[in-house]
C-alpha cells in the first residue's frame, strides 16, 4: 500500500539581545498536511496547526542559560486539541 503522505511547514523567528546577560525571542510556525487516499477512501493524516512561542533568556555563566517561554498551539480542524504551555528550562553546554 503505498500512501502520498506529504507536509509543508513554515517557521519565522525573531531574537533580540537586551544585553550581555539577557535575550528576548518570539517564533511563529505552521505545519500543514495533506490528505492521503487508500483506494476509494481519502482521509487526513494529521491535523494542520499553528503554534507561537515568545521566551525570555537569562544567561547567568558563560556556558548555562536559563529559559522562561510560554507557548500557544491552535488546531484549526481540531479546536479541542488547542493547548498553552509555559516552560522553565536550564540549558547547559560544553565546548
């Protein structure tokens, strides 16, 4: 059985530096998905979205970052999936 699944995405980011510490960003992004078709039947595989994202970073050491972001994903075929989501993360690196 072979399925033409196929999607089609889009991302824009912003991102500004307010100094040597700390950095503001926001991102827009959507993904769009066909329909695929099994014989006689034609049904969607995903459902299409879009979602945003604005964050603030804090970087406290030369190699560790501390992220506040919140997010906002919409399903426009499926509103009962649309969710928000606020994140603290710690990102740490080496070289």
């Amino acid at each position: 059985l072979a399925l033409d699944a196929a999607e089609s995405t889009a991302l824009v980011e912003a991102v500004r530096d307010l100094g040597p510490m700390w950095s503001v960003g926001v991102r827009q992004e959507g993904a769009f998905f066909n329909d695929i078709t099994a014989g006689d039947r034609t049904e969607s595989w995903d459902y299409d979205l879009w979602r945003w994202e604005a964050a603030v970073n804090y970087r406290f050491r030369r190699n560790a970052r501390l992220r506040v972001s919140y997010q906002d994903i919409r399903f426009p075929d499926a509103p009962d999936l649309d969710g928000t989501m606020f994140a603290l993360q710690l990102h740490l690196w080496t070289r």
